[in-house]
RNA sequence: GCGCCCGUAGCUCAGUGGAUAGAGCGCCUGACUACGAAUCAGGAGGUCUGAGGUUCAAAUCCUCACGGGCGCACCA
C-alpha cells in the first residue's frame, strides 16, 4: 500500500505532467520530482521541475511555475490548500490539514506495519557480519557491526525483503593452531609447568587459562603428551567452539541473533576449497606461477592477481572464503551483503573478482565497511590495552552504559564513518542522553493513555479537522513521512536515519505536549489528541523496534 | 608509490544536485499549584579544508592540492 505522502506526490506529479502536456511539453515522467523540502517553510512538498525544463522550453522558470499555479490549484483541491512559485522557480504545496490528519487512521490501521512496505519483492537477501575469530573475546568494533547488520537485516524485512542473518566462524587454519598451542601451552602451566618466556605470536591472553581448564574438566583421562599440529588443531577447534559459544551468548545478551553459523572446518571437511580452486581453473581464471596456482582476479579489476594455492602446496585464507561466498550464492540469495571491519578492505576486490568470475554482476555482493570505535570519555580517548584493565569488550561495554545507549550510539551515525563513542554520555542517565529523550517520549504517552483509559471508558470516532495547532500539524506530517524514512534506510543501507527520524518525532511530540494539554474537558479534542499521542506511540515503536532499542512504558 | 574512507559549529556527528547548511553535547537566558521538567521556549556559535571545473542551482558530482585514518603478503 501506497503511503499518504506517495500518494500525494504522485498525484502532484500527474498534475504537473497533465499540465505539461496540454502544453505540448514533453517530459519524462521521472524528471517530475516532488519531494519533501530542506527546510519548513517551503511548503510540505515542492518541485524544482520549472527549474530543470525552463532552459528546454526557452520561458524563465519562475514564470513558468507561476503560470503553472491556477491549474494546479483547481487538479489539487482536496488534497492542497496553497500552491505558490517561490524562489527562482520552485513550486511549494501545502497539503491539506485534515487530509493529512487522516495519517493518524493509516497509522491506527497499521499498527506496527505501518511504514512497511513491498518494493523488496520478496528478494533474498543474506547479511554477514561481526564473524569475529572465535580466538578471543568480542571488541567494541564487533558490537558496531552487530548492532548495524542486526538493524539493517530488519530494515530489509520491513522493505519485503526476505533476509538472512549469518555470522562465519573461522574454525580451521593456522590461527586455530596457534590457538591451540596456547591451549596446550595453558594446560601444561595448569599441570606445573613454566613456560617461559611465552612464545611469540601465541595467544597470551589470559582468558585460554579458562578454556584449558575447561578442556581438562571435559576431558578427565586427558594425559599429557607430544604435541603435533593434529593436537594442536584439536584443541583449538575446543577453545573455537567454547568461545564461539560465549560470543553467540554475549550477541545474544546485545539483542542479535543469527539465522545460520557457518563453519569454516565444515566447508573444509566437505571439500569445498577443491570445488571452487576447480571451478576457476574449469573457467580458465587459474594460472600457475612460482610453484603457486594464483586466481586471475586482475581481469576483473583487482589490483593484482591473488594466490590460492601456495608453493607449499597449502591454501591462502582467501581460498575458504571464496568457496563460503560462493555457496552463498548457491544457497540462493539474491544479494550478498557482508560488513567487514576496516582492517579488510584491501578485501573488497578480490571479493568482487570472485564473483564476476563465477558469472554473477558485480552488484550482487555488497561489501560494507564498517569502521573503527574509539571510546572517548572526558575528551580523553580510552586506550584499550589488554593489560590496563580498560574495556576491552563488547560484553564490559554492555556492562558499563546498557544495551539500549550502545545499540542507539552505534547506529547513530553512518557505519563507514570511524566514530568516537562517548561512554561519559552515553553513561548519563537523564537529559542528556539522546537514546532516553526517544523513550521518555514513549513513557509519557504510555502514561497519558493510562490515565485516559482510567478516565473513559469507550473510544468514539475521532475529528480530523480537530487537529489544526501548528505543532500537531507539525507532528501529522513527520508521522507522514516515516514510510519514506524506512524506504531510504534500505535504499542507502543506512540505519542512522532511524534514530535522527525518531529524536524529530520525539522534539515534535514533547513541543506539542507541552503546548497542548491532551486530556481536557472537551471529549472529542482529547479523543483526537490520544489519537494522535496513541499514533506517535506506534511509530516510535516501530522505528526502536527496528533498532532493536526497547520502548519503556514507565523510566 | 597505488587504492579506499574521511575533512561540515568549541566537541561528536547528520545532511536524497535545490531556496536562509542542521542535530546532540557544551555555553547563555527564561518556563513546573492541570496529562511525567529525563521536558519546553529562546540565544550565541559556520570561509562546509583549499583551488579550479560541470550545472539554472554544488557541502553533495568531476579534477588537483593539503590534512587525517586505513589497506596494499605464497598472513589470517
């Protein structure tokens, strides 16, 4: 179904192309924009279509768009009330108050649909993100990419889009040896030894002690033994599962699920590295050089030609991982999307290679950047050393400023933008914290309703043309336009237009409530103004939700 | 050296080729004896890094320069 405000832009821009026409001014449908204007004040849709045809048609724009008013007037009148040629050429209409009041029945109709839409078609879409080496404790960088993928991945569905979660474990290779050797190396100290010094490159943290422990509770007949690379991978790939378990937990705890975890091992263990290194060389994308097998991805636009198969016979990370992206597609989604962290974009192009090469447009996998998180409190950037005791994780984070603050911080702004994220305001819990002025709007309506509920019994048809105050048209019309908000989100893979949305709504709902006292003796304004106040509750529901940001009814 | 991202108010950041560039924080002034003051009303604060170009119109697109971040392995 068609928004309120698509409808009214569509039948503007009829008009306009109706009157172009009785003119014999040939337009392309497309070039006819009406959109929402910068700034208030320009009506609440306007059109710079004079602007673009003026020089074609050799006539001065303001002139054309004044000539242009009468006729549109008379097309438009029950859906504008002004129609003015402004500035250099714009047209501005001001749509009609009660029609746009009718906003409210949409919303009311729609409940927490509303907004929704169709235009994704049923498209498959699948989203990759955080997949974190399960070698070590979620950062802050990986709490960004859950909060965006999780938030992006509901943005599709609301856009009829069918979307899948998925996060890789990268459970096999040489880190998971590494791994285990640290493993193994724990598990002797556990027993006694000393080691000393500890080996370079070998996971120091002191989270392996708990999983060496771990290990040995599982494994009571454990006996000690010469380590080799089987002992090593086998207890690395313990340790992988154990934290994959606890990250799974702790994304959980953050408000993200997944819809499928794909291991690496698995892929490995099915032969898929084989598959696709033959795949390539059956499509003659495989030469050999120096002893090594490289992918030709420079014919798709890499900067060089990538390894696949090293002179010591072994694979390059990028061999799995090519075979994983390419069961992707197999698996029948339309588009790929995975969010990688910044250390990974020297990625992108072999990434997109594979994809050409396998015969699919570059356009089906999308690689989105999500860039690095400084915390930042009292102007001082927090140093996340290991030994500090500063947060180092996602989960202390959680800890420290709640999910809701991180999640609405982390969405905040464009995920390929590096961000300071401020714990000092985030910590604030009162005025000051952005997240809570969303939410307070939502307590406050919650506790007006409640009160009406206790004070009246039934609900009557409610006047449209009771809402006429400038801030309640104010906040009809951003409720009108939160189906546009939605639709752009997917369009721009943007999810910091929701919370910029929501913190307007917001201002507009508490000015009009301070303004206006919705609860009076007169029944048929208050039934329209709980309307209203029950119509913004539904949409900040919505656009949280979405978020994955709770809607408190008391704080 | 090559490639990618970024440069907008004191700070952190929005900004879909359109008109007078916005928000939060911070700062200043005011508003609670009716529905929640975690709020509201108002104010100060800008050479959109710079220079060219395209366009009726550029923070936005193109080129170059400057500044910051990151990536450029037979690593993962």
């Amino acid at each position: 179904m068609a928004s309120r405000l698509d409808s009214a832009r569509g039948s503007i821009a009829r008009a306009i192309q109706a009157w172009l026409q009785s003119r014999d001014i040939d337009v392309d449908e497309d070039r006819v924009d009406v959109g929402v204007p910068s700034e208030e004040g320009h009506g609440d849709l306007t059109s710079s279509i004079c602007l673009k045809i003026g020089k074609t048609v050799r006539q001065a724009p303001r002139q054309l768009a004044e000539d242009m008013v009468p006729e549109l007037t008379r097309q438009l009148q029950n859906l504008v009330t002004h129609i003015e040629a402004a500035g250099p050429g714009f047209l501005n209409f001001t749509l009609s108050t009660p029609w746009l009041a009718e906003v409210v029945n949409d919303i009311r109709a729609q409940g927490i649909n509303y907004g929704h839409s169709t235009w994704g078609n049923g498209e498959r879409v699948l989203i990759e993100f955080v997949s974190a080496n399960p070698t070590g404790p979620l950062v802050i960088v990986s709490g960004r990419a859950a909060a965006v993928g999780d938030t992006l991945a509901r943005i599709f569905r609301v856009n009829g889009f069918v979307t899948d979660r998925e996060f890789y474990v990268n459970n096999a290779g040489n880190q998971i040896i590494k791994f285990g050797q640290a493993i193994y190396l724990r598990i002797r100290e556990l027993e006694g030894a000393k080691i000393d010094p500890w080996p370079e490159g070998i996971y120091p943290g002191e989270y392996v002690i708990d999983i060496a422990r771990e290990y040995l509770e599982h494994n009571p007949n454990w006996v000690p033994q010469e380590p080799d690379d089987g002992l090593y991978a086998l207890l690395g790939q313990f340790g992988a599962e154990h934290l994959r378990r606890v990250q799974e937990e702790i994304l959980r705890r953050f408000g993200v699920e997944f819809e499928s975890w794909i291991y690496e091992k698995d892929l490995r263990d099915q032969g898929a590295p084989e598959a696709i290194i033959e795949r390539l060389e059956a499509l003659g994308w495989v030469k050999e050089e120096g002893g090594a097998k490289w992918f030709v991805s420079t014919r798709f636009g890499d900067d060089k030609d990538r390894v696949l198969v090293k002179s010591d016979g072994s694979y390059t990370y990028f061999v799995p991982d090519a075979a994983y992206h390419a069961g992707k597609f197999e698996r029948g989604y339309d588009r790929v999307i995975d969010l990688l962290g910044p250390d990974h974009h020297g990625y992108v192009g072999r990434m997109q290679a594979l994809v050409q090469a396998l015969g699919f447009p570059a356009d089906r996998l999308e690689i989105m950047i999500i860039q690095l998180v400084r915390l930042v409190r009292n102007n001082e950037v927090v140093r996340m050393s290991k030994r500090g005791g500063q947060f180092v994780s996602l989960e202390q984070l959680i800890e420290e400023v709640g999910v809701d603050p991180a999640r609405y911080f982390f969405l905040e702004r464009a995920p390929n933008t590096p961000m300071d994220f401020d714990l000092g305001l985030a910590e604030l819990k009162s005025n000051e914290n952005p997240v809570y002025y969303i939410q307070y709007a939502a307590a406050r309506i919650h506790s007006v309703l409640r009160q009406w509920r206790q004070s009246h019994q039934d609900a009557f048809a409610w006047n449209p043309t009771l809402l006429s105050e400038p801030l309640e048209r104010r906040l009809l019309f951003i409720l009108a336009r939160y189906p546009d908000v939605v639709k752009r989100a997917a369009i721009d893979r943007a999810p910091q237009y929701l919370p910029k949305y929501l913190t307007e709504l917001a201002a507009a709902f508490h000015s009009f409530y301070r303004q206006h006292r919705i609860l009076s003796e007169d029944p048929a304004m208050t039934m329209a103004r709980v309307t209203l106040s029950e119509a913004t509750l539904w949409v900040i529901r919505s656009g949280l939700g979405i978020m994955g940001i709770s809607v408190p009814e008391t704080m």
